[in-house]
C-alpha cells in the first residue's frame, strides 16, 4: 500500500517502543529509550550509504579497507521532539552535519507555520535524512521536505518513530522520491490530529512540558 515506507521490526526496537508507549514511563526513561531506538533506526536508514575503499595498515599487513564515500550526511531535526533522535544518530554518525528545520503546528487548521531553518551548505550533494518523531498527518513532513529541496537537497529520506496511514501518505503524495523508515505504522489519526494508540505527545513526554 505504501511503497515508500519500510517498517523496522527489529524485537529490540519494537520492545523499546512498547515501553515508551507506557503512559507510566517517566521522562527520563522516555528520553533515554529514544537515544537508544534512534541508534537502531539508524542502522536501517543507513543502509545503502555509498562506499569506497581507501588503503590502510593493520597491525600485519596493508589492505584495501571500505570506508563510506562522499561528502559527510546531513541530519535534520524538525523542531522540537525530532532533537530525540538526533542525539541518538549523533553518537553513531557524530560526523554528521547537522540542519534544523524550526515548525509548529497550528491547532486550528492542522498546518505547519515556519520560525526558523538552518542547514548545512552543499546539500545538493549530501545524503539528508530528516528525523521527528511522529509522522501524523504529514503536513509538517511534507513542508520540511520541501524547504530542504528548495536549499538544494536531492537524496531525501525521513525517519520517524511512528507513522499514521493518513502521514505516510501525504508523504507519498507530496514526496514520492522520499522512503519513509519507521518502527510503527499506527491505526489512524484523532480529530485533533494525534496518532492512535500511539504515545502522546513526543515533545511532551521528552521534555517533561504540558
């Protein structure tokens, strides 16, 4: 249905996801799973990176060794719940350049209203893989995606913890040059634009904010 969308369902990532869902988990367990499942996320977005080789020494010999190819990725966060995975991805990939893309969602109308966006130079030939953690209607995806394309980016991919039908494929209508990876595509979105079941508010609950 969604051919733009890949599912991680890694037993680590789903066990890690199940706790988060818990509306007991506290903030700072809530803050430290998603360091943890961002890691393993990454390990999916990532896997078709290019690669080169390049000549080293072990400690016996000397070998053609692969080492990644190209300028270094860049990472862009949606502000604010998407710096959750960021600081995940960081630890893995801590040569990563790194964007932000500052929106907020206006209640009334659902639709994505800009107040900052800073990314790195030379997107245009830097694999860009943008990260928020709730994929719920897709409007503020799909303008992100768009404002990144405007500065130049050409390989696009989004990375989100959960996804909503209604999300994936806005994304894909607006997007279809961009995968999606995800841990969970949820049953549907609420009146108020909340993914269900979910886990709430992503920011919220990271930050310990109402």
């Amino acid at each position: 249905m969604f051919p733009n969308l890949t599912i991680v369902d890694h037993p680590l990532v789903q066990h890690k996801l199940t706790l988060m869902r818990q509306k007991e988990t506290s903030t700072a367990v809530f803050r430290q799973l998603l360091r943890e499942i961002s890691q393993l996320l990454a390990y999916e977005v990532t896997r078709e990176l290019p690669m080169t080789t390049r000549a080293i020494d072990t400690p016996l010999m000397e070998m053609d060794a692969p080492v990644l190819a190209g300028r270094k990725l860049a990472l862009i966060s949606i502000l604010r719940a998407g710096n959750g995975l960021l600081d995940g991805m960081l630890e893995l990939i801590p040569s990563a350049r790194v964007g932000f893309v500052g929106l907020y969602r206006d209640e009334a109308t659902l639709q994505p209203v800009k107040y900052y966006f800073k990314v790195p130079e030379q997107l245009g030939e830097r694999l860009s893989i943008v990260v928020d953690p709730m994929l719920a209607t897709g409007n503020s995806s799909a303008a992100a995606v768009s404002m990144l394309k405007d500065a130049g980016a050409r390989d696009i991919r989004f990375l989100c913890l959960l996804a909503a039908p209604e999300g994936v494929a806005r994304m894909q209508e607006a997007h279809p040059d961009v995968p999606v990876v995800t841990a969970a595509l949820d049953k549907r979105l609420n009146d108020k634009g909340y993914i269900l079941p979910g886990l709430g508010d992503a920011g919220d609950r990271m930050f310990g904010t109402k």
